[in-house]
C-alpha cells in the first residue's frame, strides 16, 4: 500500500464516518474537561479553606508581632531607640525582611511604645468597683489620625524632651466608662497625663484595634488577691514622639511592631511555604536578620502558623476521602474510553481482517488506526483541557495539563491497540460468543491479580482508616473500585450459566421471542463484557458516593441535634416570662413547645454535676419520640403518690455511678427523693450529659408553694415541628425579651445544621464529591448506550427479516426488551449488590468526620462518622440502567416499524 493511499485513509475516513468521529470527539472532550478540572476543583476549595482559615480567626491570631522589652535596648542612648523616627526606619526595614508568601496588610500595621505593665492612677475621682485604683496602660503609635475619628479636642502632641506632662486621647467608650473629658489630668507613678481629645475607631473591628482591645474600651478586670477585687482597666494614646518619656516610668516600656498577615492572596499551594516562613521569623533565620535591625532582644510571636497547621491537618484529612472519588470516576472514564475503542474495533473487525488477509502489517495498520483516532481525540483533549483551564480557577496548570493529555493518549490508543490485539495474525472469521468463550489463562492470572489487589486494599482501609494520615494510599482509595472491577470479573464468569440455562427450557416452547431473544444474548460478541464492567464500577462508584454523602448528611442532623436538643431552644438564666411559650406556639411550623425546668445539682460521689430535667411527661415524651432522643413512655414516670420515691429515668452514667437505690436531691423546691426506673443514653434538654428526669406534677404536689413560685420558673423551652419560621420565631423571642435582666436565647437546630458546613474547605470537597459521583453514573449510563447502540445495525436488520417473515410489531418489541434485558438487569442488580457490600466492607475504614464536623478530624463527641447505606444511591442508578436499555430497545423497535423492510435490509448490503 502506498505512501499516499496510507496518509489518505484517515482523512478519507474521517470523511465517511462523521457521527463516530464527532461522538469519540465529544466524549474525548467531556472527559478531558473532567480530568483537568479535577485538580484545579480541589486546589481552588483548598485555597478557599485556607483564606477562610486565616480571615476567619480573630485579628490577635492572624498578626505577627515584633517586640524589644527594655532590657533589650543595648543603645547608648536608650531613649533615642524609642523615638518616632527610628521606630519608622525600623518599620520600614522589617518589612523588607517579610518574603513571599508573607505578605502584611500595611494599611492595618501598628508600631510604637507601649507599657507592658499597667500603671496605677491615683485620682481619687475616678471610679473603682471594689476599692483597687484603675490600672492604665500607655501607648505611644502611629497613624493614630488614619484609623480614629476626632470627636471632641484634638489629637495628642508631642511634648519637650524630659518634661513630666504629656498629652493623650482616649476612645468615646473609655471616656464614658471611666468618666474622662478633655482637660482630665490622671496622675500616674512618674507621669502625669493630660486628656486632650475624644476618638472613635473608624474600624474598631479590624486589627489596628482589636488586637488590643485596651486601646479601644476600658474593661474590667478582677486582682489576683485574696480576696479577688474588681478594678477597671483602661489604655491612653500618646503621640508617637512621647515615646522616649515612658521610659521614665514604671511601666516597663517595650518597642512593638504588629503586621496582620494578609491571606487575600494566599494559595493553598503556598501555605506550607509561609508556615516555613514564620516558623523561621520566630526561631530561626529570619528572627537573625529582624534582630540585626531591631535589636539583639527582639522577638517575634505569631499564631498564624498554629492556623495553617490545623488547615494541613483538615486537609490531610480530607484528602483520602477525595481520592477515593478522584480512582473512582478515573476508573470509570477510563474504561468507557477503552470500550469505545474496543466496540469500534469490533464493529470494524471485517474491514481490518480484510486488509490483513490482503498483506497489511499490523505496525501499519497499527499507525493507521491511530493516526485516525489521533485526529480527533488529540485536538478534543486540547480544547477539553483548555476550557478546563479557563473555566475553572485553579493555581496550577501541569496536573490539569497532564490529566488532559492522558485522556487524549488513550482516546487515540484504546482502538489500535485492541485492534492491534485482536488482529494479531490473519485467520478466518470465528464468531466469539459470549455464552461459549472460555477464558484465557492470562485473563485468568490477570483476574487472581486484581482479586489479591482488591483483597489487599480492603484489608488496609480497614486496618489504616482514612483519618490515620499520612497522605493518600492510591491502594487504599481504589478500594471500592476494586471490589466492582472483581465483582464485575465474577458476573462476567458466571453470565453464560444463566442464559445456557433459560435457552433451554425457552427452545421448547411454541413462541419465537423468548428463545430469540435468548439466543441472541447469548451471541453478542465477548466484548459486551466491557459495558458491564464499566457498568458495575460505575454503578459500585456512585452507590459509594451516595452512602458517603448520606454519612455526612446524617452526622451533621445528628449533630446538630445534639447541640440544640430539639428543632428550637429558647433558654435563659433566669425563669422565661410566662407569655413567651404562648407566643412561640404560634409561630408557624411549631407542633409542641415542651417548658422544662433545668437545675445544676452538684453530687455527693464528688464527679461531675447532675442536670436535674423536670418536665411534664406527657410533652417530654412526644418531643423525644420526635427528636429521637431517649424516647420514652410518659406512664414510666407516673406520680406514685404518698412518701414513695419518685420515678426517674436516668442517664447510663447516673445510673454507674449511684446504682438504683433510691437518693435524695436537694434542687430550689426542696428536697427529691427518687429511684430511677429507666435509662436513656439522651435526653432533649440534656443530650448526652448525666442527668436526671423527673415528673414535674410530682414535684409540685410535693412543694406546691416552692414550685408555683415565678422564681423557680422553667428557665428552657424545647419547640418540635417541621419548617419552622425562624424570624418569626426570632421576633417572639425579642418581644418577650425583658428590658432589663438576662437576655433571651434562641437556638435553631437549622442554624446549627448550616454552620456544620460553613468551611470552604468541606463545602468544597463536598461538591467536588457530590460531582464525581453525577458523572460516574453519566458515565455508566453511556457505557449502557454505546452497548445498545452498537448492536443496534443487527437487530434493525433481524427486525427486518422477521417481519418478511410475519413477525407482528407487539412482537418485534417484545424481542427487542427481552434482548436488551438480560445485561441490564444483570448490571443493576449487581450494581446494587456489589454497591451494598462495598459499603458494609469499608465503612470500617472510613471516618467522614473531617468532611462532615468541622475541627472534628476524629469525630469529636460523636466518634467516627461512618458511611450510611442510602437507598436512592443504590437504587436510583440501578434503575435507571434498566430505563434507559428499555428506553433504547423501544425507541428502536418504534424507528424499525416506521422504515419499510426493503430499506432496512440493503443497508446491510452496504460496507
């Protein structure tokens, strides 16, 4: 064959055959667009996480700050070292010293002196709780006009060298707290200090203020003497050229320079780098070089790193879980890929044994097919790995580049390398059925392989689990693909068994359809195996995504729950106001609202307090049969009247600890003596806690004059319902809320349920999981489509014949569901099955805490989050396979019908 007809032939057949090119080309495309958008997902929800892990802490956790204490200052002249102008050269050549990825909001930043002991004002006008002077502390800083409003006088001046009388403004809020004005003049140890203005914060919330609260509001704190006493605490601002006059007091004056660390730009890739970074600011290198410009004393303090490293241990955490999605729907896509080469290399069998028998070599006829697949699967991976690119943000493009050219070098490959395969050497056509062929002895090696892999990786999941850490184990996360490539292996193997088996009894009935239909199953070529291992590992994948969506889902009601009780608690230090359960009641969606009286009982064993939960039992007992927290019957705390004990139902530690003889309990209504009668691990006011419930008609009958008492009042209400209007509950709250006294406290089990899932982090794993799992079963029903559509020439064409013959429509339907049947059922069910035992083998091995609780890697007070069958995961793909196969076969059998025979049988004459 010449030079020119080989590089003709696949343009030619390009040419001819439009619809496989454009649909290798768009299936190429999506799963290139798929694999390069895998990697760009993750590092773009690791990127969020750790911005979030950073903005989210409050502002003294995400500065660095430098100090130099008084000892330090090494000067000749100590009180040059703290004058403004040095403490700004020296600001500005820290700065330099900060390397990428360390980046500082400069707009935030905050240097000067500062009194690192408070010192005592003496004036006697000025308030004191408890007898202690007010303690002050001095801060002499910079930009002090850039983030204060002037409210009142003017801003602090510098005063002369050595004079003993210096200028300070204080915050609206400290003014007001302590009772300061302009002109107040507060005589502290060594310096008097004159009030010259009033500031507001333009930004009390930000961390030139927050860090240091003092600088912003007075506080109260309580003297480390016996007895404790409480004192106000409070901060003055000085002019930053008044820095060298601390030093003249007993305040113990430090330089300080403070940089919040901005993460706007910080990439998850970076964060281990500025971990590094400030690692070596605090002890290694980096605090050399800041001490050559600050002082030999100069330390730097920071608790970012802390930060970063518990995003490292979330994400450490997270990772195998994701990678357990990333095999599964790798696994998948790949094997549609290669049963596309495969189905296409069968449908041009005759063709390639045409040309082998007429001297085409196989290197050739090799390169032929490739360069045929290789000008359509190429260019679809570049623009699928493009649009990845660009419609995906992501930091890195290697990972997404590889991932892409992957994709395309098997899209050209799968079909020349089967041929390759099957037209190994030039024989004669042999039909190779399904129900007749028998394994080869390699397939048979290859299949113990994968079986001991698979066994293997079962074994270490469950022994390591994904929260052990160390990184992602490629063994360990291809576990459940594992199990449905063996399981798929197995039904392939016993497949023949069940058709040769129903073929028989079929072939002696007078219907034609049933054995037809039989017959023709049993026919299909040995490739038909491959849609049904794509089928079952995508069926086993998605069904395992399901169960660990369902697992996250269910830990965080779970939890949630446990930290509300009900779906709503309103609760309060004090006995709530009588109206506010009448109020709530009618909020809409509130079926019961339960008033429970909660006391702390101290114990005589010296272990941990008792709840004391006194309620009615008739309410109690419906709001825990809602809840599903310790339910119970409200006659097992029926009143028994008399002396007797009261009833009590009691939690399992209670019970451990003070047996079932009766006790006595001394709460403010009088004494109790009980003997509990039940145990539950939970209770709605108390989940999980060691509590003790009683009857509240046998409390009062009792102590009536104690329990009527207003003052002894329920102090929590629990709400049960579904869709609760929460501002409509949240606007009963605050009408109901007393002007003066404790403020009411409301408690949604939904506000609770959406905080669980507020990390970037999680969210983002979540929906990158929530993905993998869609196009996994996408994938599995294409797999299903190109197997129908494959076969569709021939049984168009059978269609055909029979009908010449007679065969009526109703019949030709039936044959073409009863053909398509057996693969899919087969694949449903076992899809289903293998979905199921994938499930109950490696749920010991995965902890979803990490995904489901965040700043829970170990499941926190729930234990480990477990994988939890979900019936629509397992039954929804399943069901769907055996839709689209009959789908597919009516739709068929309905295009037949419409096109007259003679049509249909000279397309079959056609090459």
């Amino acid at each position: 064959m010449s030079a020119l007809t080989w590089t003709g032939l696949p343009a030619i057949r390009l040419r001819t055959a439009r619809g496989a090119a454009l649909a290798l080309g768009t299936l190429v495309l999506v799963t290139a667009f798929l694999a390069a958008a895998f990697p760009r997902g993750v590092d773009a929800y690791e990127t969020r996480g750790v911005r979030h892990a950073l903005g989210a802490a409050p502002p003294e956790q995400r500065t660095v700050e430098i100090s130099v204490a008084r000892g330090d200052v090494t000067a000749a002249d100590p009180a040059a070292a703290y004058r403004a102008a040095e403490l700004t050269r020296q600001d500005r050549a820290i700065r330099r010293q900060f390397e990428e990825p360390l980046r500082v909001s400069g707009g935030q930043a905050l240097y000067g002196v500062r009194t690192a002991k408070a010192l005592n004002a003496r004036d006697s006008w000025l308030p004191r709780p408890e007898g202690p002077d007010p303690a002050m502390s001095l801060y002499a800083v910079a930009d002090l006009a850039r983030h204060a409003t002037l409210t009142r006088g003017r801003l602090p001046r510098g005063a002369a060298s050595g004079a003993r009388t210096v200028e300070a403004a204080a915050t609206v809020s400290t003014a007001r707290t302590l009772g300061l004005r302009v002109g107040s003049q507060l005589h502290l140890p060594g310096l008097t200090v004159r009030i010259c203005g009033l500031l507001t914060p333009r930004d009390p919330d930000g961390p030139y203020w927050a860090v240091d609260p003092l600088m912003a509001a007075a506080r109260q704190d309580v003297s480390a003497g016996t007895p404790p006493q409480k004192y106000w605490r409070a901060g003055l601002l000085l002019s930053p050229q008044d820095g060298p006059a601390l030093t003249a007091t007993e305040g113990e004056p430090e330089k300080f320079w403070r940089y919040p660390v901005d993460a706007s730009a910080l990439t998850a890739q970076e964060a281990p780098r500025l971990r590094d970074r400030l690692v070596s600011l605090e002890h290694g290198a980096a605090l050399a070089k800041v001490r050559g410009v600050a002082g030999g004393g100069a330390l730097a303090d920071s608790a970012v790193d802390g930060l970063l490293d518990g995003f490292a241990r979330m994400r450490a955490a997270v990772a195998p879980v994701i990678a357990v999605a990333a095999f599964g729907i790798g696994t998948v896509a790949g094997i549609v890929l290669l049963m596309t080469g495969a189905l296409a290399a069968a449908r041009r069998s005759p063709e390639l044994e045409l040309l082998r028998a007429r001297g085409a070599s196989l290197a050739g006829l090799t390169v032929q097919l490739a360069a045929e697949a290789g000008a359509v699967a190429l260019p679809a991976a570049a623009a699928g790995g493009g649009l990845a690119l660009l419609v995906v943000p992501g930091e890195r493009v290697l990972p997404s580049l590889l991932a892409a050219a992957g994709t395309g070098l098997l899209g050209t490959l799968a079909l020349p390398l089967r041929a390759a395969a099957a037209h190994h050497r030039p024989r004669p056509a042999a039909r190779a059925d399904l129900a007749t062929a028998r394994p080869s002895r390699r397939r048979t090696v290859a299949e113990l392989t994968v079986l001991v892999l698979a066994a293997g990786a079962v074994v270490a999941l469950r022994r390591r689990s994904t929260a052990a850490g160390g990184g992602v184990d490629a063994l360990v996360s291809a576990a459940p693909v594992l199990i449905g490539v063996i399981a798929a292996l197995v039904l392939l193997r016993l497949y023949p068994l069940p058709l040769r088996l129903a073929a028989r009894p079929a072939a002696r009935t007078s219907g034609l359809t049933g054995f037809l239909a039989l017959a023709r199953a049993g026919r299909a070529p040995a490739t038909a195996g491959l849609p049904l291992l794509a089928l079952l590992v995508a069926l086993t994948t998605a069904s395992f995504g399901g169960s660990v969506l369902a697992g996250i889902a269910t830990a965080r009601d779970r939890a949630a729950l446990t930290a509300v009780g009900a779906e709503a608690r309103v609760f309060a230090d004090k006995p709530l106001p009588a109206a506010l359960q009448r109020a709530v009641a009618a909020v809409p969606g509130v079926a019961d609202a339960v008033p429970v009286r909660l006391s702390v009982q101290a114990a005589d064993d010296g272990g941990p307090p008792l709840y004391l939960v006194i309620a009615d039992p008739p309410a109690y007992s419906r709001l825990a049969r809602a809840t599903g927290l310790g339910a119970f019957s409200a006659a097992q705390l029926a009143d028994p009247g008399g002396d007797r004990p009261l009833p009590a139902i009691v939690s399992p530690h209670v019970l451990a600890r003070f047996g079932r003889a009766p006790m006595a309990l001394q709460p403010e209504f009088g004494q109790l003596v009980i003997r509990p009668t039940a145990v539950r691990t939970d209770t709605p006011a108390q989940p999980g806690g060691d509590f003790v419930l009683l009857n509240a008609r046998s409390v009062a009958r009792l102590h009536p004059d104690t329990y009527a008492d207003p003052a002894n009042g329920p102090t929590l209400l629990l709400l049960s319902g579904h869709s609760l209007d929460a501002g409509a509950l949240r606007a009963a709250v605050r009408a109901h809320t007393p002007a003066a006294g404790p403020p009411l406290r409301l408690a949604l089990r939904s506000a609770e349920r959406a905080a669980l899932a507020d990390s970037p982090l999680q969210q983002g794993a979540e929906r990158l999981y929530t993905a993998a799992v869609v196009a996994g079963a996408g994938f599995a029903l294409l797999a299903l489509l190109l197997s129908l559509l494959q076969a569709a020439p021939q049984r168009t064409q059978l269609l055909a014949r029979l009908r010449t013959m007679g065969l009526p429509p109703a019949q030709g339907r039936r044959l073409m569901v009863l053909e398509a049947l057996p693969q899919a059922l087969l694949a449903a069910a076992g899809g289903a099955l293998v979905g199921a035992a994938a499930i109950r083998l490696l749920s010991a091995g995965m902890d979803l805490a990490p995904l489901a609780l965040p700043g829970a890697p170990g499941g926190g007070a729930l234990g480990a989050v477990r994988l939890r069958t979900d019936a629509a995961s397992l039954l929804l793909p399943s069901a769907g396979v055996v839709v689209l196969a009959l789908v597919v076969a009516l739709a068929q059998a309905w295009l037949s019908e419409r096109r007259r025979e003679s049509a249909e049988l000279r397309m079959g004459e056609r090459p």
